[in-house]
C-alpha cells in the first residue's frame, strides 16, 4: 500500500513542502530510503524502530520503499523521523490514514518514542499555510513558535503514541493558540539594561543616541574599564521597536538557526550579538558543509558587538566588508546559493594600544609604532564602513561615587524615534529606511550645506588630515544630528559635531 505523508525542508530561511513517499510491498524484505537524504535521515530507521517496539507498534518484515521527493533536494537531520514513522504505520495498515495528507508531521523520535524539538518551525508553519493545509504537529517545545502563524492550527506532541491515536481513535491532540499581537505588544520594551545605568560617559552616550538615529556604525576607542562595553550592551534600549515584520523575519533566521527556547515564540526585541574574538568566518558569516546562519544574521535588525575587534583575524573581519554594504550574505556550493539577511548595526570596541593605555601609558610600555602597527590590523577599507569613532575616557572617582542616575533609555529612545521617522518619511519613495544606507546619489541630494558649513568641513579635512572617504561619512553622520534636532537644513554645529567623530582619520589618531 502506498502513502504519502508531508514533511518540510529548509532552504536558507525559507521552506518547501517534502512529500515522504511510503510504500510497503510483500514481495521481498528490505528497508530502502531513497531521495537524497543525509546520514541522520538513513539512521532513521533504527530510531523508528525502537520507539514503535516501546509503544506496542513495529516495522513489518516487508519490503518498505520510502521515496523523499522532490528527489533531487538534499534533506537533513532527524526531523523526518515522525513523518516516515506515521508513514510506514500507515502504508502497513497499522493505523487508519483517512486525513493524515491535511497536516505537515515533524519531529525527532526518542528510543522510548518521545518527541525531541527541531529547527526552523516558524518557516515550516508559514509554508503550510500558504500551500493550504489544515494543520501542523510538532514536539510540545516547538508548538508556540509555530502557533503565531494564524490560519493554521498547531498540535503539539510529547510521544508518537499521542499522534498514532490522534490518526488511529480521533483521540484529540492539544491545539496551541497564541495571541501574537498582545503577546509582542506586552514585550516588545522588555530591556535587561538601561542607560541610566552608566556613570559618566556624556559624550560617548550622545555619539550612541546619533549612531541609533541614523542607523550607523559605530567604533568606540578607549582604555580597559572606561565602559566600551556597558554602553555597547544598551544600545538596542534606545533603538526603535521591532515592527511586527521585523519580529517575523528576526525569528526565522533564530528558528533555522535551532536559538528558539521552548517558552519563546516571538523575538519581540532587537537581538544583540556579541561573539568572541576566536570566532571563525564561517562562524560570524554563515555556511559549512550544511549551510547554516551565523553571527551577522542572527544580528538581523539588531546590533553585532564586537568587542576588542583588533584580536579577531583580520580574515574574519574581512568577510564582512560585503554584507556591511549589501545587508545580506550570500553562500554558494556546488549544487546550491543560499541568501541569509543580515541588516544590523555595528557597534565595535578596541583599545588604543596592545597595553591598552596608549597614550597615557602609566608605566610607559606602548609606542608610537606599537600603537600604529595595533591599529593597522584594521584594514581601510572595513573601517571605511564605520561612520563614528568615538574616544571612551577613563571614568573619574567623582562620576562613579555620583549617587544620581542618568537619563534613561526611554528618553534617549524617543528622540530616536522622533528622528527615524523623519528620515522615513524622507526616503519613502526610495528602498532607504535610515541615513546610514544612503549612497553618493541621496548625499548630493539630501545633505547639502551652507557656505559656513562647507567652508567647516572644508577646513577640517585640510587641518585634521581627515581622509576623502570621511567626506561622505561625515555628511550622514551630520544629516542625523539635524534629525535629532527636528532642523530640515545641515547646520554648521551638525557639521562641527559628525566631524569629532572620525577619530581614527586622523594622522596617528590622538598621539
């Protein structure tokens, strides 16, 4: 008897639609697991076996075909366990099969016949609803995930048995239900950390306040202890909200990437990202034999820190000079390309020395030389991609001790807004949402200035050895200001301001 059963497969952070074809025949004995699937997928069989022994259930001593089509579409990992199981019970006439084609069936099976969760539920669900079916059922961690698509109805199981009965005696699965708006709108200001928070650091708060209005890249200079990173953890309490779509697309890529807890069904805040300086390129781009997201897509919509960014390779740092500029990344294989978004904000911190106290040395340890050949493992063409470079200052004894607090992140965040939608309502007729995804074309037609500010900026770049690429950089940098003060023309303060952030332009930078 032939039966069809449907699974689902992952391609990047989409999916489409497996068809697990099951066909059990007297005429011989044999297992055979055809459709190019992977090893976990052919080791299927042994799991299945032992979890319908455990629950009064067997493979029949037949000839059993189980085709995965489309045929010529790898597939991967032990999600399929759950859909060939049900399937071989069904083409065997084990259990009654009349709408067992309404409803995509995953999961991992356990020996005993317990379910184990999988990745990437929230494309499956979204896929399933747009092909028509009924219903999904999955492991109970991976149902509220699934459960803020609507229109599709989401069983969650924690045996096969539970499923077995629900096909064989119409015993009913328990159907989860989410309320996705309430549920995003009741987290979406939900922040571990505020900028009230940090002592001091006036100057370095308002450089983060421009980087989140504009969108911007963002490097911080300064020795250990100043707050490079404390600051760095509070940037996405003063970023705009995640919008309902945002959140979706933010999820997908944590769902396929298996950074999903069983209590999580939606990233209702922006993600923050802060991989260690070891990391490898495929790590923080993405790929592998079975390509998978890295760090730059799982910041999508949120912040990648990179913490002392001189200690990474400098060929890690270098595979992120195309994603910075295309916002996405693109892995190609032999018999495959796979696109991972990847839109975030960087925020980067280094200190100015190998020491780290360059040019305060207190024990006079760091040159001139150490501090150029320290800096010179960022390659121009990576820093050109970073619009603000701020000093961090050692915080004094008095701004420690100081008792009172400093201004929130809620009140950082709304003049932030107030400035996103500004620039929103600029470039709506453009594929731009911020002033940082500008080009030449927009900057020669968004940014002009006054002859005191060109005059300004003019001085600057002969004065302060600023280089040509910080021309553009600083045009953006000073359309924000003028965002953040509500002023529809670039003033000569803005442009005064954008250019004390270019520190690492200038001719050995603070020495």
């Amino acid at each position: 008897m032939l039966i069809k059963v449907f699974g689902s497969a992952i391609h990047g952070v989409a999916a489409q639609t497996i068809t697990i074809e099951v066909n059990v025949d007297t005429g011989g004995i044999g297992y055979h697991l055809v459709g190019l699937a992977d090893s976990a997928i052919k080791e299927s069989s042994y799991r299945i076996s032992a979890a319908l022994k455990n629950v009064g259930y067997k493979i029949p001593g037949k000839k059993i075909t189980i085709n995965m089509a489309p045929a010529d579409l790898r597939k991967e990992g032990a999600a399929y366990d759950l859909s060939i199981a049900i399937g071989i019970l069904a083409a065997s006439d084990q259990i009654l099969a009349e709408n067992i084609q309404d409803y995509i069936i995953m999961g991992e099976l356990s020996l005993d016949g317990t379910l184990q969760p999988i990745r990437g539920v929230l494309p499956i669900a979204i896929q399933a609803r747009e092909e028509g079916f009924k219903g999904i059922i999955l492991p109970k961690q991976n149902t509220r995930e699934a459960a803020i698509v609507n229109n599709l109805e989401v069983y969650e199981a924690e045996n096969i048995k539970e499923v077995i009965d629900f096909f064989n005696e119409g015993k009913p699965l328990h159907r989860v239900t989410i309320d996705t708006r309430k549920e995003f709108q009741e987290k979406v200001n939900d922040f571990p950390f505020d900028f009230s928070e940090v002592k001091g650091q006036e100057t370095a708060k308002r450089a983060m306040e421009v980087a989140a209005a504009g969108g911007h890249n963002i490097i911080l200079i300064g020795p250990p202890g100043s707050g490079k990173t404390m600051l760095a953890k509070r940037v996405p309490s003063i970023l705009p909200p995640l919008s309902l779509k945002e959140a979706l697309e933010t999820t997908k890529i944590h769902s396929v990437a298996g950074k999903m807890g069983a209590v999580t069904s939606l990233m209702t805040v922006r993600p923050f990202r802060a991989p260690h300086h070891t990391i490898s390129d495929v790590a923080l781009v993405g790929g592998g034999g079975y390509p998978q997201p890295g760090e730059i897509s799982l910041a999508h919509n949120g912040v990648l820190f990179l913490d002392e960014m001189p200690e990474f390779k400098r060929t890690v740092l270098e595979v992120m000079r195309q994603p910075l500029e295309d916002r996405e990344v693109t892995i190609s294989r032999a018999r495959f390309t796979v696109n991972y978004p990847a839109s975030f904000m960087l925020v980067a911190s280094m200190n100015p020395s190998p020491s780290g106290f360059f040019p305060d040395d207190p024990n006079n340890t760091s040159t001139t030389y150490e501090m150029q050949r320290y800096m010179n493992k960022l390659s121009g063409p990576l820093l050109d991609r970073i619009d603000i470079h701020i000093e961090v200052q050692k915080v004094e004894f008095e701004q420690l001790a100081e008792k009172r607090k400093g201004e929130k992140s809620e009140e950082i965040r709304k003049r932030v807004l107030i400035a996103r939608e500004i620039q929103r309502e600029r470039y709506k007729d453009l594929k731009i949402s911020y002033n940082a995804q500008i080009g030449p074309r927009e900057i020669e037609k968004f940014c002009e200035l006054d002859e005191v500010s060109f005059n300004l900026i003019k001085l600057a770049m002969e004065k302060l050895n600023l280089s040509a690429r910080a021309y553009d950089r600083i045009l953006k940098v000073a359309r924000t200001i003028a965002d953040l003060e509500e002023s529809e023309n670039i003033l000569s303060q803005h442009v005064s301001e954008a250019i004390q952030y270019r520190s690492l332009d200038r001719e050995f930078w603070n020495a």
